[in-house]
C-alpha cells in the first residue's frame, strides 16, 4: 500500500499559510505528497521548489478566477 499526502496552494506566501510546515509535518506519515499549486505571483512555487524534498510532487495549475 502507498499513502499519499494532498495540499492544494495559491498564493500561500501572500497569505501568510504555513505549507511548508504542514508539508513537513505530513511527509513523516506519507509516502509521496502532492502539492497542486494554482499561478501565484507571490513566490508560493519558489518557495516549494527550495524545499527540495524528494517526496513533494509539485503539480502547477491555473484556476479560473470566475
């Protein structure tokens, strides 16, 4: 069996959202986490890029704004 964590993310950083520290604190209990982050212009995708963790699977998107 594999366990899978899931964060869906836009603009975490303006917002003040701690996915870094709730990443982390799944990745112990995950065998891959998969974090679907919408088109940010914050620097909410950088900062999972520098993560460099090896089981975060970033997925990028664009949601409609309507």
């Amino acid at each position: 069996m594999r366990v899978s964590g899931l964060n869906i993310i836009k603009n975490g950083v303006r917002f003040d959202y701690p996915f870094r520290e709730a990443i982390r604190s799944a990745l112990p209990l995950c065998d891959e986490f998969i974090v679907v982050v919408g088109k940010s212009d914050d620097g909410t995708l950088e900062s999972l890029q520098e993560m460099a963790e090896p089981k975060v699977r970033v997925i990028e998107t664009e949601w409609s704004d309507k």
